[in-house]
C-alpha cells in the first residue's frame, strides 16, 4: 500500500477521530484495524454528545465512510510487529506491509472478567462495568455488583443511586468502614462465592451461590481487570508504567520519536468520546510535528536551489 504519513493501529473512536482529523488536513492515513472492537456486545453507546444511545458499531461504520471520503485508506487486518525509528520511517507487519512516517498506537484494552461460570456469556448485556455507559438502561431494576476487586465497593457506592442493589461479596473481605457505607446507602450484602450466573430464555435472572442459593438478579456490574493491549508499543521501546500502560504527554507523544498513542491503549478510564477526543488531539499535535520536518526539509532544498543558482 506504499508509505504514508501516518499509521493508524486500531479502528476504535480514538483511531478512526486521529485519522479523520489526519486526512482531512491531507495527510496520507491508513488506519489498521482488526475488527474486534471492544465494546462490540455492547447495543447501545451513551454519554457521547448527540450520539447517546447509538448502536457502537453505526458510528464506526460513519467514521469510516467519513475517512474514506478525505482519501484515507482502512486496511483490514492484525499487526504482528512493528519496526524502525522516525529517521528511518517505521514499518508495519502485516499480510500487505505498511510504511509510515509516524505511528498512532490506538489498540485500546482488554477486559479480565472474575472466574464465575456464564459471566462471559452475558458480558455487555446485562452484565456490565460502566454505570454512566448502561446504569440508565437498567434503571430501577434489581442489580448485583460482584465483589472481588479492590474498586469493586466503590462501584457499588455508585451504582446505589438506583433503587434495588445487593452487593455479593464474593472473594472480597469488607472492612467494618465498607460495611457501614452499604449499609447507609442501602445496599443488601450477600455473603459466600458466587457459583455461577442464571439466566432463562436469554436474561439473567440470578446468581447462585457455591452453597446452592439463588439470589435473583435481573442485570449485575462486574469491575473487571482492565489489561492493555501495549504489546507492539512495547516492542517499540515506549516506557509504560508499574501497571503497564504506554506513557505519554497531554497529547499522546510517547518516549520513542515518532510514535504516539491515544485512548484506551494508555487511558484505561477514557470512555468512547474522551477516546475520541484524544485521537483528534494526538492528530492534531502530530500534524503539526509533521508540518515543522516538511518546513525544515523544503527550507533545506530552498538554500541548496538558491546556492546552486548562485554559482551558475
């Protein structure tokens, strides 16, 4: 597909804004993405301003036609590796290869789900993480928050705001503080292992517990591991944190010349519009990285014409 300015890894909200933002100011873009977008069992996207409760999928799919129609390119596809440095232009491993002046790693994260059977089954539906993402969709309904975590009590404090919760405690200890704070916001606290997740004609109805009770249940909010997916920045040399996030400045710009990165790839908490919003800021920073080599290298061959009429 020959070189372009920019490659874009990854075809989420962050990805798909850089490389709007990116073809639009007629920068050659292709943005690689795997077609496995995280938040893909998901129906509905909230929070998003003028977008709230659109499918996920419609407003990749408008993205897409959007870049398409600035001229960028969206090959489909799995990047294995990724080489090179910025004097050099770096190289992308995949079934056609890739050239790029700059590199935007916008690979998101991976979700790591508590071992309890049929939790996966359900993931997205109607058993969720985020309560600004789904808690209006299962306002008013008896939810479960799933313990196991350290956050896990805190995401109960706030899915409380809702009128029927039961937080089970699961693997989790609750200090004699989180206990009182249920209480007070009135949360019910189940205690034991939860076993397994019940549902009927294709809806969650309960937990049942590892000593043979059912606690009915119609939707439950599970805190899970968040795991990014930083291995081809990694590779790169990009510095990452003690919990293996991609370090990067305000705008993206990671330790290594000429990679960038942008949403969930570095922002575990970054929802679909701040995810967006970081690809528009990371494209336009990196725009303009871009804008300072080509003056630089235009006023080198500037002086060399002049010099050369001179000697003429």
């Amino acid at each position: 597909m020959g070189e372009h300015d920019v490659v874009v890894i990854g075809g989420g909200a962050a990805g798909l804004s850089a490389a709007l933002v990116l073809s639009s100011a007629r920068r050659g873009v292709a943005v690689v993405d795997a077609g496995n977008p995280r938040n893909a069992p998901a129906a509905h996207m909230h929070g998003y301003l003028s977008r709230d409760g659109l499918p996920p999928r419609d407003l990749l799919e408008a993205g897409r036609a959007e870049i398409v129609a600035y001229g960028g390119q969206l090959p489909t596809g799995t990047v294995s590796a990724v080489s090179g440095t910025t004097e050099s232009g770096f190289e992308v491993l995949l079934e056609d290869g890739l050239s790029a002046r700059r590199l935007l790693v916008a690979t998101g994260l991976r979700d790591e789900l508590p071992e309890v059977a049929g939790l996966w089954a359900r993931w997205g539906r109607d058993v969720l993480h985020c309560p600004y993402c789904h808690g209006y969709e299962v306002r008013d309904q008896r939810l479960g928050v799933l313990g196991g975590s350290a956050e896990s009590v805190a995401h109960a404090l706030l899915i409380a705001q809702s009128t029927d919760v039961v937080y089970f405690a699961h693997t989790t200890d609750l200090s004699d503080e989180q206990n009182e704070q249920l209480v007070a916001r009135g949360v019910g606290v189940v205690e034991g292992t939860v076993a397994r997740v019940v549902a009927e004609d294709d809806e969650l109805c309960g937990l049942e517990m590892a000593d043979g009770r059912v606690v009915e249940r119609a939707a439950m909010f599970v805190r899970p591991r968040f795991v990014p997916n930083s291995h081809l920045a990694v590779g790169l040399g990009c510095v990452v944190d003690a919990d293996g996030w991609v370090t990067a400045d305000n705008v993206g710009s990671t330790s290594v010349a000429g990679v960038w990165v942008a949403g969930n790839a570095a922002n575990p908490r970054a929802q679909v519009i701040t995810a967006a919003g970081e690809g528009s800021a990371a494209a336009i920073a990196l725009n303009a990285e871009l804008v300072d080599e080509d003056v630089a290298q235009q006023v080198r061959r500037h002086r060399l014409g002049v010099a050369v009429a001179g000697r003429a």
